[in-house]
C-alpha cells in the first residue's frame, strides 16, 4: 500500500472514524493498492459538523475582504504544487498527467474567481425616501455539504470550496470513496492558506454518509455531483429536510456535424471530446448527429481516433466494474445492427496489465432507440446517428431526458443561431466539443441534468450559498411619518 490508511479531516487535524470497515483505494492505472479509505458513520458526521458549527461564528463575522485573503494563498499554494496535486489525480483517478494538470490547472481559476467576489456581493444601497434608505447583504447561511464524484477528484471539489467558503460558510466535504487522496491534499493547502480549523471538514465513507448529510438539521444546504439516478434521490431527500439543494446528474450530450464544418478541426474537438479522460466527464461529447452527407468528416474521425492510445494518450476507466459495462455497451450496439468503426474493447497497456482500460470506440449507423444513443455510456465511445435535416438532429437532442451541453459543428453563423435557440440543454457549443463555460461565467445544465435552482459555480453560485438580508434604515425625525414608517 503506498499511502497510509486515510481518515477523516476534522477541525484541522486528521481522525480516525468510528468505524473499523474500510474500502480499499485502487489505482485505475496498474490495479495497485494506494491505501483504504474509511466508511464514516453519522456519529462522524455529527463530530464534523460541531467543528464547523463552532469554526461559523468567528469565520463569518469576518469581512468577506479578509476571507478572500486565505484564497490568495490557497491560490498561490495550489500554483507551488500543481505537479504534486496533479500526480495525484492521475494515480487514482487514471487520467493522463496532462489532463490531471488540466484539472489543477482548472482549480487554480475558480479560486482566483472567488477571490473576487467582495467585488460582486457589496449589496446595494438606495434612498427609497426622503431620509428612508434600503440595503441588500449576502449572508452566509452555515455550515453547508458538498458530495462530489470520482472523476474530477481537484476541480469538482473546487467548484464549491473557494466559494461557499468566501462567502462566509463552514463546509463538510465528502469525497467519492474511489477518489479520496486529492480531497487530503487540498484539505493540507488550505490550513496552510490559513484557514481557520473547522471552517473545512471531510467525512469519508458511502451512501450511508450521504444519507446522513441529507438529513443532518444543523446542515442548512447540500451540493452534489453524479448520476441523474443519484442527483434525484439526493435533491429529494435534502429539500424533504427543508434544505437548499443543488444536484448535477449525468449527461447525454450531442454534437450535430454539418457537410459544411470544418473537416480536420471537428474530427479533431469530436475525438478530444470523446475520449478526453476516458469520457469520465459529463461534459463529453457520447452521441453525433451527422446533418446530410458527412462521410468526409467521419473518415476524418476514425482517423483521428486511431491516433488515441491507451496507456499514452488516453487514462483508464475508474475500474472493472466500469470497463466491462462500457464494453457490454458496445457489443449491444453491435448486435443491433450499428457498425464499429474503432472498436476499443479488450485494451491493454504492456507493462500495466491490470489497469481498467478501454479504447476509443466510434460506432456509426446507431439508431436512436438503442441504448448507446440514450444511456450515459461514461466511456471513450461515440455513436453516430445520420438525419437528413438540422430538425430531426434538434428532435433527437430534445428527446433525450438530459440537458447539460449540446454543440454544433458548421461555418453558417445563421444555422448555428437555429440550433443555440431551439437546442434543449444548458450549455451551448459552436465548433466547441465540450462547452464548459469559463469563469465568471457558471456551469450547469437543464432538465435532468441538474435539480434546483441556480448554478454551482460563477456569479449564479452566489445566491445558492448566500440569503440576502435586507435593511430599512431612518435617522431623521425630520422626515415626517408617511407609509414607509
């Protein structure tokens, strides 16, 4: 084991959980043993959530400029160690260190976005009467839960950290069981910022702490990321609490292709899009809808996929489990009549046996009743449904359940707007494979891809971790008494 077992972080030191029953942490890369992560029970919980109820007075009271301060840090320390922190993601999660660097690189942004929002939450103030004023202020709401997924183990976590925190929140963190170690290491970095103890906290385990945060009374909001099928039954439970919930489930995400788009740059976004870590990202792009005579394009696609390698340019899949299930859906595809063109199945990296690793997999001629054209796949592979017209491609994209990123691929700008304003999804592309909006600009998708209001990170993230107070002041006798008074 090449890690000491892990344990909970709790008011800034590391503890052990109640519990004696651990997961074992494998690496998707070689099947190594990194450590074990323990399954936390509520009296865990309950230890974590003192700490940050006890960390919330002081850490609030301050002004959000001096909260910010920690953030500067917090920044300049995730810049030091980048390399370190990456390293990490890669060995278990089992992207490429590229896309690990990528994901580092990605926290590094949102903490710089956090630090610049006493510039977006200074209130308002307005003379509403003669001598009669009104002001607005964020307030924080408490201690606040954030439950994230094992396929983004730096950035998803970044998505909430920077700012529930700057606005003035204590956090309990609970990370995926199968990706643990990152959460540590930014756990390390922000006490070293100079964050307070308590202000952040880690509870590791599985559903039953999960549970435990949905239905915790002193928890005010939870934050999650998954599957659609989890999202559902965490947003119920949460708001069955009378909690503020957000929930991001899964993704259906289709790329329709023009005769018209450019050949070599939308093989190329297609492929990324595909295959860009492991297709273990909501993001990615798991459907093309080619428009008319597309051939061109998708000889180009095979093409660039084959230059795909396992083990080189492309990480492995989280485990087996997730393997044999990604290649149980391309032979269904191929049963029901679709063509492999680049068959991924039955991967190995010499050297790296045991490593869960499935190839690209582009599937063409998949009609929109099979199940790689409907299911979240979470895998390298894309299938290829044909229309004859931007309509039919728009009626498959609308029909399909989710609504997190849609993209088209042309040079018509008039086409392009078409599809931006009839295209059921959250996040739009233009000859962009995975539209991710950047900072400040927020993320989140529609329909069954994501359950509450707002957005979980940018400018929208601040109404969810903040209630706005609203202040009616007079101090002039003078001003008389009218219906304001």
């Amino acid at each position: 084991m090449k890690y000491p077992p892990l344990k909970n972080y709790i008011n800034g030191k590391q503890v052990a959980a109640s519990s004696q029953k651990t997961l074992e942490v494998v690496s998707p890369i070689d099947g190594s043993l990194l450590s074990t992560v323990p399954l936390s029970t509520a009296k865990d919980l309950n230890d974590a959530v003192q700490a940050a109820q006890e960390a919330f007075p002081e850490w609030s009271r301050r002004p959000i400029k001096e909260r910010v301060q920690v953030f500067f840090k917090y920044k300049t320390l995730l810049e030091r160690d980048l390399n370190a922190l990456a390293a990490l993601v890669q060995e278990e999660n089992g992207k490429t260190l590229g896309e690990a660097v990528a994901e580092v690189e990605k926290c590094i942004e949102l903490t710089e976005f956090a630090t610049s929002l006493p510039q977006l939450v200074s209130g308002e103030v307005l003379e509403v009467s003669k001598g009669v004023e009104c002001r607005t202020e964020h307030v924080p709401l408490g201690v606040v839960a954030s439950i994230v997924p094992f396929n983004f183990p730096a950035m998803v976590p970044n998505w909430t950290i920077p700012n529930a925190i700057a606005l003035g929140n204590c956090m309990i963190m609970k990370p995926s069981e199968k990706v643990p170690l990152s959460c540590i290491k930014i756990a390390e970095l922000l006490k070293e910022a100079g964050l307070p103890d308590g202000v952040f906290n880690i509870v590791n385990g599985d559903v039953e702490i999960v549970n435990a945060i949905c239905d915790h009374p002193a928890i005010e909001a939870v934050s999650f990321v998954g599957s659609t099928k989890v999202a559902k039954i965490v947003y119920q439970r949460a708001t069955h609490n009378y909690k503020r919930a957000l929930a991001l489930g899964g993704a259906k995400n289709h790329l329709m292709v023009l005769p018209d788009a450019k050949e070599d740059m939308t093989a190329a976004n297609v492929v990324a899009s595909m295959s860009g870590c492991a297709g273990q990202r909501c993001m990615a792009a798991s459907a093309m809808v080619g428009v008319g005579n597309v051939d061109h394009i998708i000889d180009k696609i095979v093409t660039e996929a084959k230059k795909v390698v396992p083990g080189v340019n492309l990480g492995a899949v989280i485990n087996k489990e997730s393997k044999e299930r990604i290649e149980r859906y391309i032979a269904e595809a191929e049963k029901d009549g679709a063509k492999i063109l680049v068959d991924g199945r039955g991967a190995k990296v010499e050297g790296k046996e045991n490593g869960t690793y499935v190839g690209p997999t582009v599937i063409d001629f998949v009609k929109p009743q099979m199940s790689v054209a409907k299911e979240e796949i979470f895998g390298p592979v894309i299938s290829i449904m044909r229309t004859n017209t931007i309509d039919e491609a728009l009626e498959i994209e609308n029909a399909n359940p989710y609504g997190n990123a849609a993209s088209v691929f042309t040079q018509n700008g008039g086409l392009a707007r078409y599809i931006i304003d009839h295209a059921s999804a959250g996040m739009i592309g233009v000859n962009v494979g995975v539209p991710v909006p950047r900072e400040p600009f927020s993320f989140g998708g529609w329909n069954e891809s994501k359950f509450g209001v707002g957005d979980i990170t940018g400018k929208s993230s601040i109404e969810f971790w903040t209630k706005l107070k609203k202040s009616t002041t007079k101090w002039n006798p003078e001003a008389g008494v009218n219906w304001m008074s």
